[in-house]
C-alpha cells in the first residue's frame, strides 16, 4: 500500500491528503448546503410558512436530524459511507423539489422532514472513506496525527469557503427572484452534481474484516458505546461538543441582535460583511491548526489534547467577553476571534476523534458527535429564550458562557488528573 507523500519539511503533499477531484465533491456540497443559509427562513415563508408555524418547520428539521444522527452513521459503516453520502443528496435534493411544487405549509413540512434526513445522512459520510485513506497509508505516530491535522484542516476550509461562497450567491438570486424559485433550482443542481460527482470520483468501499461479524445495528451501537467508556480523548470530544454547541448557537442566536444595537438605526447591510469575516476567520484558524504539529512540542506528549482544551477555553472566554463589547468594532473583532477560536478547534477535535475511533466505527462516532453538538444547541436555545426577557443581551454572554463549561469541565478535569499520575 503507498505511504502519504511528504515533502522536504516532513508535511503530507497537498493532493496525497485530499485529491483535487474529491475536494470538488466536498466543495460542490458545502456551496448547494450554503445556498439557502442566508434566506431560509424567508424562503420558507414565501412558500407557504407563517412567522407563527416557521419555529415548526425548523423545529422538524432539528428532531429529525437528532432522531436520525446515529442510526445513519451505523448504517453508513456497515452498508457504505458512498451509498449513504448518495441518498443524502438526494433527499437534500428532494427537500427543495418538495418547496418548488408549491404545496403550502404542507410542502413547507415535507421539506423540513427531507432536510432533517439529509443533514443526518450526510454526517461523516465521504469524509470517513477520506480519513480511512489517510489512517491506511500514514506511518504510525505523528507522521499520521500531522496528516489528519492536514486533511481535517482542508475539510473544514471547505466548508467555510463552500458555506460563504453559497450564502453570497444564494443571496444574490433571492435578490433577483423574490419567489426563490430561481434559488430553489440551483440547490437542486448542485446538490444532484454533488451526488453525480460522489458516484464517479469516489471508489466504493473497502470491506471492512469485521463488518460480517455484527449482525445488527444495536451490535453496532454497543460497540460505540464500548468505545466511548475505554477512550478518554473520544468522552474528551464528546463532552466538549455539547459545550460547543452551547456556545456556537448562543453566537449564531444574538450576535445580529447584539450587533444592531450597538450600530443604532438601519445598518443590517452590515450583517452580511460580518458573517463572511466571521467564515474568513474560521478559514483562518482552519488553515493555522493544520500544521498544528507545533502543539506535541509546545505541550509535551498530550500536545493536541491540551491544545485542545486551551482552545475550548478560549471559545468559553471570548463567549463572555461579547457581554463587554460597547462599540460595533470591538463587537466584530470579538465575533471574527470567536469563529478563529472555533476554525482551529474543530481541526484539532476532529483528528482526536478519528485517531482514537476504528474505521468500522468512524461514520457512527461522527454522528454520535453532531447530535451532542445538537443537542447543545437545543439546550442554549431553550436557556436562552428564559435567560433574555430577564438579564437581557448582555447579561446572556455570560450567562450561557458559564453554562458552556458545565458538560466539558469533568472530562477536562478527569484528563488533567490522568496526566499528573
């Protein structure tokens, strides 16, 4: 089997980690999940929603996804990361065919289902066949970690320059076509050339030497579980994703509001130019924590895993700090530093992830982590909507920044005291 390639500094060549064409898959899929962020919601009004049944539709799209996380990711190691990558798009596809023929809130729910299955579907899928590449053809040790450091860095810079360069040109069509019709078709195209281009460029996948010897999903799901109880960095992860999508919700949830008042009257053609700072600044710290190998020397033989706690403290930190921001351009700086903190993390957490999860396990650990991610962002919301009416914006910084800590801080501890002994 051939070994990555590397060049005269001992770092993986670009196209041995992630090839050209499967980076164009990823990129294709990132710009057609992009399209609709910007205007969403008002597509859905246009389409038969309501401001009062809008909370439902979106609600669906969250339960279904959550309900659907870990049994897709089981059934993604066991029948094929390809195939299920496939019916993801298509059912993303399909989402947007449901709006196009004009059903009305009926339409509006179908789609929410539809959508809630692809984003489910689609978790950890293409990316597991990747990051089985690189784990087969890296030397053990650090040689494999930078690779992983490498190719996680190029997935989430996909998805950052996917999602900004989606959001910019979906919002131009919303502009040119109030019904989103236009929109619409291009999320569709898109998503089916994703799909097209999977099918071609993408091999199907290996056997795995176990697979014969689970015979159901719940064996499936046991083995996760085991693996969750016998790795500290895999309950690391996963504690420190709820506490993540505790902060990135309350982030998403207030920054617009918080942003708008400290600007005063009708500036919200500045919200754009801050969103894609913010994309660029995940970009930024995405591109930094790929050669993040400077981290094992830095922090001795845990580097990466106390990187990584040092960067899950900055997320909490910078999260309270929003609460001290009295003028727009500290707010932004603080925002674009948020999304930097959160760019670098999720480099660093997903290759403690992956080097400690077994490829017969990949796509169900990568689902079992979205819906902790997930479910950390139901309970933000639900605080926050209670925390705001009393302590208002400002006070909300802080508040859900302290809640933030509570699920990873046992892990963090657990993990600190194992390495004193």
């Amino acid at each position: 089997m051939p070994i990555i390639r590397t060049n005269d500094h001992g770092r993986a060549a670009p196209g041995s980690i992630l090839p050209a064409s499967h980076a164009l898959v990823f990129l294709t899929m990132h710009v057609a999940n992009g399209l609709a962020v910007p205007v969403l919601s008002l597509m859905l009004i246009a389409r038969g929603a309501s401001a009062e049944t809008l909370p439902l539709s979106v609600g669906i799209t969250l339960a279904v996804t959550c309900a659907f996380e870990v049994p897709s990711g089981l059934v993604s190691d066991a029948l094929g990361r390809r195939a299920v990558f496939v019916c993801a798009m298509a059912l993303h596809a399909g989402a947007y065919v449901a709006l196009l023929m004009g059903m009305g809130f009926a339409g509006v729910l179908a789609s929410s289902v539809l959508r809630g299955l692809a984003l489910a579907a689609r978790t950890g899928s293409l990316e597991a066949i990747e990051i089985d590449r690189v784990m087969d053809t890296s030397p053990e040790g650090h040689a494999r970690l930078a690779a992983l450091d490498a190719l996680n860095g190029r997935f989430a810079l996909l998805e950052t320059v996917g999602t900004a360069a989606g959001g910019l040109f979906g919002g131009m069509l919303a502009a040119l076509d109030g019904s989103y019709t236009m929109l619409i078709v291009a999320v569709v195209l898109l998503s089916s050339v994703s799909l097209v281009g999977a099918l071609a460029i993408f091999p199907r996948d290996a056997p795995r030497s176990n697979a014969g010897a689970r015979a159901s999903l719940r064996d499936e799901l046991e083995a996760i579980v085991a693996m969750v109880r016998r790795s500290d960095n895999v309950r690391l992860v996963l504690a420190c994703s709820i506490s993540a999508g505790i902060a990135m919700v309350a982030l998403e949830t207030y920054w617009q509001l918080d942003l708008l008042v400290l600007l005063g009257g009708s500036c919200e053609w500045m919200l754009g130019i801050v969103s894609c700072l913010g994309m660029a600044a995940a970009s930024a710290g995405s591109a930094c924590a790929m050669r993040g190998g400077f981290a094992a020397h830095a922090f001795g033989g845990n580097g990466r895993r106390m990187f990584y706690i040092l960067l899950q403290g900055a997320m909490v930190v910078v999260l309270a700090v929003l609460s001290l921001a009295a003028t727009p351009g500290l707010f932004t700086v603080l925002y674009a530093l948020m999304y930097l903190v959160l760019g670098a993390r999720s480099v660093v957490e997903q290759t403690l992830l992956h080097n400690a999860v077994p490829s017969s396990e990949r796509s169900g650990m990568a689902s079992v982590q979205s819906v902790a991610i997930r479910g950390g962002g139901v309970f933000s919301s639900v605080a926050g909507s209670a925390l705001v009416p009393v302590i208002g914006l400002n006070g909300v910084w802080i508040a859900l920044a302290a809640i933030a800590v509570a699920p990873a801080a046992p892990a963090i501890l657990r993990i600190r005291t194992a390495v004193r002994r």
